[in-house]
C-alpha cells in the first residue's frame, strides 16, 4: 500500500485529474479515460497483494467485462518506473503497476443516479432487462452443486456482518437469517434442479443499480465480478434479483416491476417455475447492500447517519421481502380499446409480492403461438373460436404456474365469453387463492379513437373490428364492471378500489 501511493499520487498530480477509492481499486479520472488500479488489498473474498495478482485481475476484468461493454473496457495499462525514476503510464521502463485502461462515461447516468432523479420510464426498464437477457444468454453454464451448496454460507456471512458494529437489532438480524434459511431448505430441490437444467451461469454478478449505466440511450452493464468466478456463478434469477431488489430499494416498483415482466418474457417459461426463490434472492442481495454501505463507514466518524439510514433501509428491505405476501390473481377483460393492457401494466406493480405481478397478455400469448414478433400483424384465421380456445388455456396454464410458486398474476384478454371466465374463476379456486375480476367497458367512439392512436403494439384489433364487438352476446357478467372512458388514471383508481373491496 505504501509504495502504491507514490503511485497514486503521482497520477493524480496530473492535469484535471480526479481519484476517486474504493475498498478495491483506485480510479483516475480524466476528460475522457478512467485509469482503475487494483489496491495491494487482501479481503476474504479477493486478493490483490502482489503485483502479479494484480496484474491478472486486470486482465480478468478486460476478459469479463469487454463483452458487456466493449465502449468501457479497452486494454490493461502498465506503469513503469524510469531511469530517472519518473512513473509514467505505457512508458519503456520496468512495469511497477498495472491498470484497466476505460472510455469515461457520465458517472451521472448510473442507474442509481437516475433513479434519484425520478422514475425510470418503460422504455428504459425494458431496455435495462433486455440487456441482462442478452447477458444471461451469452454467459457460460456451469455446474450448479457449488451453488446452491454456497447459499447457507451466504446467508449466514450477512448475518455475521449484520452483526458488526452493533448497528442493528441482534434479534432483528437473528429472524432474518433464520427465515432465510427455512426459505433455502424449502427451495433447495428446486435450485439444484434449475442447477442441472443450465439456468446456473457465470453471471455478471453484481447487478445493482450503480453498475448499470445509459450510454447513447441504451443501458451497458459493467463492472462484472473479476475476482471470484464462483462468487459470479449463479443462478440468472439470482443474479436478476440484484437488480428488481435495487430498484425497490431506490422507490422504482414500476421499472422494477417491467424489468421482471420484460425478462420473463424473453427468457424460458421454466424460470415461472422459480418464482418461489425470487423473495429469498432479493433479500440475501439486500442483506449484501446492506453490509456494503456499513463497511463505507469511517472510523472517525462511526455513527454516520446518511450511511446508517442507507444500510438501515436495505436491512428492511431484506427483513420484507423475506417474508412475502400471499398471491392473487386478477383478470382484466372488457373490449378493445377499453384500456386493459394499460391498466394491467399500471396495477401489476403494486399487487404484493414484490416485485409485483406477472402480466400474461392474450394478445403476446397468440403471437408466441404463431412464431411471429409481437408487433407483426396475423392474419383473421388467427382469431377462430379454436385457436382463442387454445390462447385462453396457455393463459390459464402460465398463471397456474405463476400462483403455484406463490406470486401473483394479472391475465389480460378480452374475456368476452362467459366460460373463459368461469375458467378463470375455477383456476382461482383450484390454487385457492384471491380473483379479482375487472371487465372494463367504454363507449364505441372512445374505444376506436384509443385503438386509432395505436403504435408498435401487439394487438391487432382495429376499428373495425371494436364496431363488430359490438355485437357480442357478452352474458352474464360477474367480474366488477368498471367505466374506463375516463383517463388512464381515473380507470386505475376505480379498480384499485374495486380490488380492495373485493379482497
């Protein structure tokens, strides 16, 4: 350490030079280039005490990282020492430093930093998980034995650093890690079976907001775990769960909520049947934040309160999502134009558990069944009586799976026959849990005027073909009927009250 901050200093003794330390590394800031130099640490869980190791982390890191973000990562960089006994970057003289040489980007378009902007948009949260889909697909499986034998020294690594310091209540962190652990037990036959299935990869692995950032719009991961290839071999959901857990900790339940949406949707059907592990992922990942903020505390200053209150809202959060609520299933049915989809998308986040409900949507449901993108047009024979038959039971079956693990589903469809949604209302009955039924109804002008103004959407409906709806024998409704000719907001409320009082 010493002799590395002859090192330091003298770098940042340059023009316009600003360094910014971490537990890990040192980092040099210039217009335009980030100089990032491991320090000569030794922590349990990574060693960088000699110059060697140092050197084949950066390396590690160059092979991690650039993948994910080619426009970051470039080459590693030695310092030398001259003659003279200058230190120089890329000089002839004997290497005494080696470094991560990066592109500089705008540290103020984290993700984190975003979120403390305001919320983050649709647009931004499908992009933010189609970019960890694409991380997850290019990523190496591996065994997942090592994995899900590692979660129990997980769990209680947190409750050990939880401990420290004395910060939080003994009997607090004692009921967190013994949930934690009943959770485990309960899902290990689970985890090990995903582990043989291939969903265990070596994943990014710290996926929390600060290391997700928007360049040219689109959001680039970075920042992947070097040190420790176990520590980053997981599984997807787990490593997923770094983020869902971030944004709710950062007051994001919609991106949230769409960022879970999102990666389902583009990833296979079979992680709806891990559901059931997302409650303990997120907590062990706030548990882990939480830990990190308390070892940012300075000595000479141990009762930081802008720390403290950060570690105390991760340690609740933890404390929360150990323990989720029951599911329910709510289903969204009216006529086009009415608004469900936009009213499914708006309800999901806020149905518990956290990180809100899966939306299963007919219409992205029949274009998965016909191999086609959501936004290309299918022809009329695509919407017989058979294959709505045959839409309506995928639907069913997808929410099945969904209640099974325990989560919530909101299903949204035209549902204008009474017996898709008597069906609906046996499958609630059949997994025992809450319906909540909402038709939505609007006037024809108000319908067509919406599906008009339609772009880059998966319905097909047309004007046209609201003007024939409006010959459907619809029967007998049982649902609560809900006006949606009002705005987007004013239909939000009317079925959220509907859902309260129908709980």
């Amino acid at each position: 350490m010493a002799s590395q901050e002859r090192i330091f200093r003298t770098l940042a003794r340059q023009p316009d030079v600003t360094r910014i330390d971490t537990h890990g590394a040192a980092v040099f800031l210039d217009g335009k280039r980030a100089l990032k130099i491991k320090r000569a640490v030794r922590f349990p869980f990574l060693d960088y005490s000699t110059l060697e190791k140092r050197k084949t982390a950066c390396e590690e890191e160059i092979r991690i990282n650039r993948p994910l973000a080619p426009q970051i990562y470039h080459r590693v960089a030695a310092i030398t020492e001259e003659p003279d006994g200058s230190v120089q970057v890329d000089g002839p003289g004997r290497p005494i430093e080696y470094a991560v040489d990066m592109s500089r980007f705008d540290e103020n378009m984290t993700l984190d930093h975003l979120a403390k902007a305001g919320p983050l948009d649709t647009k931004l949260a499908s992009a933010a998980a189609d970019a960890i889909v694409a991380s997850h697909g290019a990523a190496t499986p591996a065994d997942g034995e090592a994995w899900v034998g590692s979660i129990p020294a997980l769990i209680d690594g947190n409750s050990n650093g939880l401990r420290a310091g004395g910060h939080f209540n003994a009997e607090d962190i004692e009921k967190l890690g013994k949930a934690s652990h009943e959770a485990f037990l309960r899902l290990r036959p689970l985890l090990a079976e995903r582990g043989r299935q291939g969903f265990v990869r070596r994943c990014h692995g710290d996926l929390h907001l600060a290391n997700i950032v928007l360049i040219d719009d689109r959001p680039v991961l970075f920042d992947a775990i070097e040190f420790d290839a176990q520590m980053a071999t997981v599984d997807v959901l787990y490593d997923l769960a770094f983020t869902l857990m971030d944004l709710l900790h950062h007051d994001q339940p919609g991106a949230a909520n769409i960022v879970l949406n999102r990666y389902l949707a583009a990833t296979p059907a079979d992680n709806l049947d891990a559901l059931s592990a997302l409650p303990l992922f997120m907590s062990i990942r706030a548990a882990i934040r939480a830990q990190v903020a308390l070892a940012r505390l300075n000595p000479a200053c141990p009762d930081d309160p802008f720390i403290l209150g950060k570690a105390r809202r991760y340690f609740d959060l933890a404390r929360t999502l150990i323990h989720p609520a029951a599911p329910r299933l709510i289903a969204v049915g009216g006529l086009s134009g009415t608004g469900k989809t936009v009213l499914a998308q708006a309800l999901a986040p806020v149905v518990a558990p956290p990180p809100g409900a899966v939306v299963l949507r007919s219409d992205l449901v029949r274009k998965q069944m016909f191999g086609v993108e959501d936004t290309h047009r299918l022809p009329p024979y695509a919407y017989t009586p058979e294959h709505a038959a045959r839409v309506y039971d995928t639907l069913a079956r997808h929410a099945r799976r969904v209640l099974a693990q325990g989560h919530s589903a909101i299903i949204d469809g035209v549902f204008a026959r009474e017996d898709e949604r008597d069906a609906i209302a046996a499958l609630a009955h059949e997994r025992n849990v809450p319906l909540n039924g909402l038709f939505l109804v609007a006037d024809l002008a108000t319908r067509q005027m919406r599906i008009g103004g339609r772009r880059g959407d998966a319905s097909d409906a047309t004007q046209e073909v609201a003007a024939q709806q409006e010959d459907y024998n619809i029967g007998r409704v049982s649902w609560a009927t809900i006006d949606a000719s009002g705005t987007q907001e004013q239909t939000f409320e009317n079925c959220r009250d509907a859902i309260a009082e129908g709980k």
